[in-house]
C-alpha cells in the first residue's frame, strides 16, 4: 500500500508528458465505452421490439394445440374448450392471460375480387389482452363480445378486394363434415399495422367461426401469456402437465425467425464488445510501450538506486489505470446522454417499412441503466488492464546495467 500512494502521483505527472498523446488514447477508450452504451441499448430496443411485435402478432407468449394442427391448420385438428385442469392452470398465477381461437383457411369474396386468406374466430376481451387486437386498433367499430356480428380485415386485403367498411363480403370454408360452409359478413373494421397479417388475416366473432365450420364447443388453438418473459417455461411446464396430449409450444418454437433476428441482436452486442476491447487494447499498450521506451534511462537510474522492479510494474498499471477509468468516465457519460437524447423514440421514417418486414417496430426506443453503464466500463477497464500489463512486465524485468549501457549507446 504504502508503494502505491508514492506510485500515483508519480504515475499521474508522468501520464502528462505527453499530453496530446494522452488525450488521445482517453478519447480512444471514450469511443469504445461509447459505443458499447449506444450500441447496446439500440440492439436491446431492436430485440426488445422484435419480440413484442412477434408476441402481438397473434404468437403471444405461447400457444396450445391439437397434435397435427401446426403441420395442417384444418377443422380435422380442433381440441375441446379449455376445461378442468387445463382451465385451472389457464387460470393460475403462472399464466397472466390466455384467449381460445378458431383458425382455419378459407376465401373471401367481395362484389369484385376474391382472395385466400386466414380466418380467426375470437374472443374480443380476452384477445384484447393477449395480441394487437385491441380496440383503439381498430379504424371503425370493433367486434365487442364472442358473439358478435361483423368482420375485421387488414387495409391491404381491402384494396384487393375493393371494399369499404359497411360493405358485405362472402367467406367460404371447409366444416367438420367436408363441405363447404358460406357465410356472408359485413365488414365492420380495419386493423392497423401488422402489414404481413393484413395480406390475409381477417377477424370474426369465436361464434360466428364456430357456427360457420360446425366446431360448436371446440377450439383450434389457445394463445397465453406469462406473468414475465422469464416466466414463460414455468407457464409451459405446467400446461404441460395439465394437458399432456396436447401441442404446447413457446413463441421461439412457433417463429423461428424472430428468434433468429433477436439472437442476431444479441450475438452483435458480443461483437461489438470484442472489436471495442481489441481496438482499446492495441491503443493502450501502443501508449504505454513508447512511454517505457522513451523513459528506459530514467527506469535504468531508478532500479540502479534501489527501487524494487515491482514498482515499476506498479507505476505503469497506475498509469494504465488512470488512463482507462478516466476515458472509460468520459466514455459512459457521453453514451448515456446520446441514449437518453433518444429516449422519447427513434423514428425510422421510410426505413420503418424495411424494419418492420423484420419483425421490428418503425420506432425504436432505447434505454440504459446504470447497471449496464456499469457492466460496459467494467469490461473495458478490466481487460484493459490486463492488456496493460505487458508494458508494465517489460519494464520492471529490465536489467539496470544493460539498460544503462544501451542509452549511454
């Protein structure tokens, strides 16, 4: 202890013999916990909001099925209503909500134009609480009761079609029985966002859906949400054990590829956080290494006059240390103001509609804790130093004889 206080003021004034170089490698070490914050909280809003759409989009949290339903969305794999011990889990702590759904293919049919699309039987309140669909989503009069009369379709199939609200459609669709089944609905409303559902998509009542494919009494699917995200395996654990005959399957299982962008946001953080300690590395030790060599004869005099090698190791990581955590300081403050500039939204304007085919939000919103701060300036500060240390090892193992002679040459 007592090597080090006579080390740090020796370390420090020696640090700013070289001012302009100095200054240099704390703005370089700045940048790179910069960019760690910044990078960091954008790919966290990125994967944040790819996982919230993905959960909107009709996915939530997880979905219970029929076996066979997901390899053929058809009548012939429908599952009673939820009931008995499925219902009491449905109902437990661990699931914060769930909706049952009648999912099936079918065509509709306006005065015009005809197109396949995917009809979805509902729940309105429970729907409501588990995807998009709720009723400030809706451009018109949404469906208000698992009864309800009237069809909710995206603005895209509309256009196709070439229909207003007010207007009737023809929905045709295979029943239990084989035959095809008609009903005609009159649209009430359209959905917003969600561009890929709207191309197919369209909303009625559970009962309505029921009624047209003779399902009275059954389901083909119910979507559930967890308390928390990371209480979601707990939630499929004990629908699991409460419905062992069923198909239950988390969000990731069900697509793939949101978890595959979320997963890319995640990897490109661990990048990022190599490429900033390799950058910040080679600047440090470059730093260092010309200051050892350029004060060789000055380490020469000092070992020759008694001081031990391991004070000279000390000075340089006091050096070292000084340069990292003052950069690492300048370099949290300035990506924690840059993300809370940001914090009220990052539009990406016409970018949006690139972003949103990727499952991502067109407005982005990235935050930062001080936990995160935290982690970054520790990772930087902490490899650092090691790298540190090899400019510091050089030094004290020179021989003060050798040393002397040479910068005497």
């Amino acid at each position: 202890m007592g090597g080090l206080k006579i080390m740090a003021p020796i370390a420090w004034r020696n640090l700013w013999r070289r001012k302009s170089r100095t200054l240099l490698t704390i703005t370089a070490i700045a940048m790179a916990v910069a960019s760690l914050i910044i990078l960091g909280a954008f790919m966290r809003a990125w994967g944040g909001s790819a996982f919230d759409r993905t959960v909107e989009a009709l996915t939530a949290h997880g979905q219970i099925h029929a076996e066979g339903f997901l390899d053929d969305p058809t009548v012939e794999h429908a599952m009673p209503q939820p009931a008995g011990v499925l219902l009491d889990v449905l109902s437990g702590q661990s699931v914060a909500a769930w909706t049952p759904r009648i999912v099936a293919p079918a065509l509709i049919r306006s005065e015009r134009e005809s197109a396949p699309i995917m009809i979805y039987g509902i729940d309105p309140k429970r729907e409501s609480a588990v995807s998009f669909l709720k009723p400030n989503a809706i451009d018109g009069a949404p469906l208000t009761s698992a009864t309800s009369k009237g069809l909710i379709m995206g603005r895209s199939l509309a256009d196709r079609l070439q229909v207003e609200r007010g207007r009737r459609v023809v929905i045709s669709a295979q029943d239990e029985n084989g035959d095809i089944a008609e009903i005609g609905v009159r649209v009430t409303g359209f959905y917003k966002g969600q561009p890929d559902l709207q191309k197919y998509a369209v909303f009625v009542s559970l009962k309505e859906a029921q009624a047209l494919l003779g399902l009275e009494g059954e389901v083909s699917e119910i979507a559930f949400l967890a308390p928390q995200r990371d209480g979601i395996n707990v939630a499929i654990e004990d629908l699991k054990q409460a419905a062992p005959d069923l198909d239950i399957r988390r969000w990731d299982e069900l697509q793939p590829f949101a978890k595959a962008m979320i997963d890319l946001a995640e990897g490109a953080n661990l990048i990022w956080i190599f490429v900033s300690f390799v950058l910040v590395a080679f600047g440090l030790v470059n730093t260092l290494m010309m200051a050892v060599y350029e004060r060789m004869r000055e380490f020469g005099l000092l070992q020759a006059l008694g001081m031990k090698p391991v004070l000279l190791l000390v000075q340089i990581l006091v050096e070292s240390v000084y340069l990292v955590v003052f950069g690492a300081l300048a370099g949290a403050i300035a990506g924690a103001v840059t993300v809370n500039a940001f914090s009220g939204g990052l539009d990406f304007g016409h970018l949006g509609i690139g972003a949103e085919m990727f499952g991502v939000s067109q407005v982005l919103y990235p935050k930062v804790s001080a936990a995160e701060i935290t982690v970054a300036c520790s990772i930087v500060i902490g490899l650092s130093i090691l790298a540190s240390l090899y400019p510091a090892l050089q030094a004290s193992r020179r021989v003060p004889v050798d040393v002397l002679t040479r910068a005497q040459t």
